[in-house]
C-alpha cells in the first residue's frame, strides 16, 4: 500500500478509534516513569518518550504468565489452558523494540514453536514510531538497526512536525490502515525524505559501536581474564536482564496453595541470579558472577550469533542506564576489542 | 578535590605496597561523564584509577561480604553514609573488623545522574570538575557544563547525619564542618497521616510495578543472610511469581528484616530501576525505632548490633 499521512492533531482520534474498536497498548506516563500499558483511549499516551523503562517485549513475553491451571480432585484431571490475549494493537513501539521481537520470534517461533507466544504475536498489530531522538546511551546503529525503519513492524509512524508519516510494511498494517482511512490521506510524495531528515538527529547522536570482529574474538575469549575483573563490581542483580528487550529465559513453577487446585506459570528468570544454574542435588556449574556475567555478555555478542544468525542484543541502552554498577555493554564491547 | 585525589592514591599505594591491605576498593572514572564505577586495586602501579568526585555515589561496602575470603586485609573507602554499612556488617558478623582496613572521605553531597543526565549531555568521559561554591563546573570531552549543585544533589544529602565517616583507620580529606542536618521525617509525617486507604493505594501502584530484580537487596550492607528467604526454594516463602500481592510480601518482608538495621545509606533507592521509593519504608521504621527505643542511625558506633535485638526491662510495650 501507498505511504499514508497523519495530521498530528487526529492522532488521539486515531487512537481512540483503535481503543474503541480492540485492545489498545501505548507508552503512557506516571510518576515519571514511561510504560506500555493497555489505555482506553488515546488520552495520556506519551509520544516524545526515548525509551520505555520496560521493553514491549513484556506484551509478547511477559515477565510472569499463567500456562494452565489444573484440579486434581476432578477426576479426569483436566487441564485448563489459558485464554489467549484479545486482537490488540501495540502503538509505539521503538525500532529497536521491534528488532528484538524478530529475534524473540526467533526463540519462541522457529524450531521450537510456543503457543503462548505465538497466540500473542498473531494478535497483536504492531505500529512502529520512528526516533527523531535519541538518549545518550543508544547504539542501535551498531546492529544495523535504524531509527527511522522497523522491519518487523505493520506500521511504521514518523513524526515529520505537523503530520505523521505512515508506511504501511505488512497485510496486517494494511488492513489496520484500511479501518482507519477516514483519519489518513495519501502522502504527498515527500514523506520519504522528510523523514530521513527527521530521523537524521538520532542517527547522529547515538554512540558510535562497532562490532567488527567482536564476535571472532570472543569465540576465543571463553578463559579471558576480563570476565573475573568485570564481575568483581557486579552485584548480581537481575536489572539488565530484566529490563532487556532480548532476554527470554523463563523458569516454569506450579503453584497450588495446598489444595487441589492450582496453576502453573512462567516467570523471566536472570542468568545473573545463583539460582537460576543451580541443579538438584545441589551442583552449580556457574558458581560466581564471573560465570555468570561471561554468560550474559557471551550470550549476546556470540552463542545468539552462533545459534540464529544475528546478534543478542538491539542497542537500546537501557542496561547502560540502568546497570547500579555502570557495567556497560557498550563499554564491554569496547574493551573486548582492545584487550590481547 | 585534587589533593583528596592525591593522598587518596598515595594511601591506597601505602597500603599495598606495606601489604596492609591485599586489595583497595573504590571508585574508578565510569564509562560517562558524570558516572563512576566501583574499581578493584590489586597492585600499587594501578592506584592512579582511583577518584574522588562529587559522583561517587555507590556504597562499596557490600563487596566486603563478597570478598571476605580473600586472604589478608581488604580497604575499602567510604563516605559517611557509607561508613556506617562497616559497623553493620562487623556488628552482624559478616566480616571481622581487624580484615577490613577503612579509608574515609568527609563528603558535602553527591550527585544524582539521573538529575544531572536531565540538565546536561552526560555522554561524554570526564576530564575534570570544579567546586565553583554553588555551582559544579563539570569539564568533559563533549563540553564543559557548569550545573547548580542544588538541582542535582541527590536528596539523601539534604538529610545528612554523617558528613564525616563515623569510622576511618586513614581519613583523606578535611573534616568537613558544616552541622549535620538529621532528618526530621516530614515526608514520614504526611504519610502517617494518610488513612490505611490512601497508603495501600500508593504503595501498592508502586509495588506493581517492581521486577523484583533484587537490586536493593544486593547493594545493602545489611542484607548478607547466608540464604535469603526471597531466593530459598523449600519451602518458597515468596513466589517467583511477579504480581502485586507476591511483590508487596517482598518489600514489606524486606523491611520488617532491616528494621533497627537499617544504615539508611539510601542506596536502594539509588539502583532501583523502577524508581520505587524504597527508602521511605525503611525510615518509617527509623522513625519508630528513634521513638521508641532512642535510636540512633544504626551503625553509627561500634558497639550496638540491632535494637530490636536487644531486650532492656524499661522497652515500651504500648502495643501488648
């Protein structure tokens, strides 16, 4: 489909109308904190955010999900499956969100196929806001992701002053266009390159990583020394795994209340948490946050690459910001580089 | 602050190079400007990555429980909020206070990044920063930015008790003068004044949105449980689950365990992600402690341990 065009003073119809008509989820604003939240409207929905605290990842993956419920005194032991999630559409998500939820489908959608995850991938329209902005510790540019395109995306909006910009990326974004068309007109044809202009600041203003021969190197950096000296500042929380828009490793527990009925659910758990390797019978193969960090650090810049092709990781930044230690990815990239 | 930084780096090189101490801990320049990070200084030639700066804001304590099976003595530089995480951990008997040698700094304020990545380009690596009285001067390799110190003084300054460290074998540094300015808990006040209501209401929007990351816990001096209920498995005490009522079991139980231990250092505000004010908590029951029993900020003196901990005859009991 043609590019479309948005006046920006009809953005809150359209967001309305999409709230009025399904389940709308948009970054919103309290107590100063940015989240994805389902709204009712678009009334409240923030648009010159930089980045979500916690990724859109959580609507896809969240951090803590019931599977099934069961009865044990019902004498066929039924299983009762969950109800799936509602058509919905997610409004505004960043590029490299939508980055990490193709590498998420690469994880849960692939050789191994996860209803649950799938149930919501299939519901969800995704629309995608370009970055006229950026915050200091975005580098998404290091993993070919730009802020002004989101493959992955059905929508893509980028904010050109008075209107939107909307690219219309997929069957699914066409259709949602469709519904919406008394709101959108065709663009005139200048879209394109006003956004490249739009989207010029937060390419330019971005840290600059680059990743060449990263990966090579750590293929050989297994026993390096700079895993012990990095670790020693860690403290082990489970912060940038957590507000990470890539990490997926969950662990399953039943809960049940001492009584016949109960649930079974799924939470993220944290490479970063000494449980989380800790096996029955008591054996623990990542005994310390050397282990550990070398985990997280491997399993973004090498085992992903090795496994799908693609880097762990989308240059959201967030773990730089948010690390209580300033253990920082990017500088770990760096040091990677330089040290023998 | 220059001369700090000298005898600083002179001390921590005494100190290895005498093998007083096997390892000095402090803060090195962090990967942006207005950041630093905690560093590990093993050998004499490296004590040149030490600093002293107005954003040495993490307490370094806590890595004392993590590396109190080193073999000799472990320094470790404090401020004065930080120093009294000594007195917790050697009165909890997590480290024997003749491993730990205690290098103190007199400390006027520090700043918060998040107020100071809001006013000014943070990004870049700092070259220097200047005390202009009420102004910071903070030079970088993407500009020079001069910041009002009031704006960006972390709040747990403007209530501060302890400018000095209350413990220090090496002080480097003038003693700073300015009176201690306790806290009156006016914040405190207005939440005891809520109903029931109002408070579950606020402390309940706050508790959802916690990831439950531990954060808090894992940079406090005073939770060094050998098994800490949140992670223990049989039976689990708390659910993996994330939710408001399994989230609210977590922070309510977390601070029954600090009450009258409490440093008040107010690091786990600092790191908690989400920005839930963490602290409150924990000086409500400062609060209580100082009224009932006469608290002082605990860790304040050697001696002391928990006063819940302590039994005396004449303990109000209003409330059997």
């Amino acid at each position: 489909m043609a590019n479309k065009s948005l006046k920006k003073v009809q953005l809150k119809s359209l967001l309305d109308k999409i709230a009025g008509s399904g389940q709308l989820i948009a970054p919103i604003q309290s107590d100063g904190i940015t989240l994805f939240k389902p709204v009712q409207s678009g009334e409240g929905v923030v648009l010159d955010y930089q980045n979500a605290v916690i990724p859109p990842k959580d609507f896809f993956f969240p951090q803590s999900e019931k599977m099934f419920s069961y009865d044990t005194s019902d004498p066929t032991w039924a299983i009762k499956p969950e109800e799936g999630v509602p058509e919905r559409v997610l409004f505004g998500a960043r590029p490299c969100d939508v980055k990490s939820i193709l590498l998420l489908d690469k994880v849960f959608d692939a050789e191994f196929r996860d209803d649950i995850y799938i149930d919501k991938r299939n519901k969800t329209t995704i629309i995608a806001v370009s970055c006229n902005d950026c915050r200091h510790t975005c580098f998404c540019g290091a993993f070919g992701i730009s802020p002004g395109e989101a493959e992955g995306a059905d929508l893509l909006f980028t904010d050109l002053g008075g209107r939107y910009l909307v690219e219309v990326l997929t069957d699914k974004g066409s259709t949602l266009a469709a519904e919406c068309s008394d709101l959108l007109s065709d663009d005139d044809g200048n879209g394109p390159a006003a956004k490249e202009k739009a989207v010029a600041p937060a390419k330019e203003k971005q840290m600059n990583i680059d990743l060449e021969g990263v990966k090579a190197k750590l293929d050989n950096m297994f026993e390096h020394p700079i895993w012990a000296e990095e670790s020693l500042r860690c403290l082990g929380c489970g912060t940038c795994t957590f507000i990470c828009p890539t990490c997926h490793c969950f662990d399953i527990v039943d809960f049940n209340n001492q009584s016949s009925i109960g649930y079974r659910y799924r939470c993220a758990d944290s490479c970063q948490f000494a449980n989380f390797t800790r096996a029955a019978g008591g054996h623990q193969p990542r005994p310390s946050k050397m282990e550990r960090i070398r985990q997280r650090f491997m399993h973004k810049l090498r085992y992903f690459v090795d496994r799908y092709g693609d880097f762990g990781c989308v240059g959201c930044g967030r773990c730089l910001e948010k690390c209580p230690v300033n253990l920082d990815i990017a500088q770990i990239i760096n040091k990677v580089k330089e040290v023998g | 602050m220059k001369k700090v930084i000298e005898n600083l780096r002179e001390t921590a090189a005494r100190l290895l190079q005498n093998k007083e101490a096997e390892v000095v801990i402090g803060w090195g320049l962090g990967s942006e400007a207005v950041r630093t990070q905690p560093v590990f200084i093993t050998s004499p030639d490296n004590v040149d990555k030490l600093v002293w700066n107005p954003f040495c804001v993490n307490g370094l304590t806590k890595y004392l429980s993590d590396l109190k099976t080193r073999p000799g003595k472990i320094a470790v530089v404090v401020k004065g909020c930080d120093s009294r995480g000594i007195y917790r951990l050697t009165q909890d008997n997590i480290i024997p206070r003749d491993k730990v040698v205690v290098i103190g700094i007199p400390c006027a304020g520090q700043m918060s990044y998040t107020k100071l990545a809001s006013k000014m380009d943070v990004s870049g690596q700092l070259n220097d920063v200047e005390d202009k009285g009420e102004d910071l001067l903070i030079k970088t390799s993407k500009g020079d930015f001069t910041v009002k110190k009031s704006e960006v003084l972390l709040d747990k300054c403007l209530t501060c008790e302890h400018h000095n460290p209350v413990v220090a074998d090496h002080v480097v540094g003038d003693t700073i003068n300015t009176c201690p300015t306790p806290d009156n808990y006016e914040e405190i006040k207005k939440f005891e004044a809520m109903s029931t209501e109002e408070k579950a209401r606020f402390w309940l929007s706050q508790f959802e949105r916690c990831i439950r990351c531990y954060a808090c816990r894992n940079i406090c001096p005073g939770c060094t449980c050998r098994e800490c209920i949140f992670d223990a498995i049989k039976p689990d005490w708390v659910g993996k689950e994330i939710n408001v009522s399994e989230n609210e079991l977590f922070h309510l139980t977390r601070a029954f365990h600090l009450a009258g231990r409490c440093v008040d250092c107010g690091e786990c505000d600092r790191v908690c992600p989400m920005d839930i004010p963490i602290r409150l908590l924990n000086k409500k029951l400062l609060k209580d402690c100082k009224e009932l029993f006469n608290m002082e900020p605990p860790g304040s003196t050697e001696e002391g341990g928990s006063v819940l901990g302590q039994y005396r005859l004449e303990d109000p009991e209003e409330f059997m």
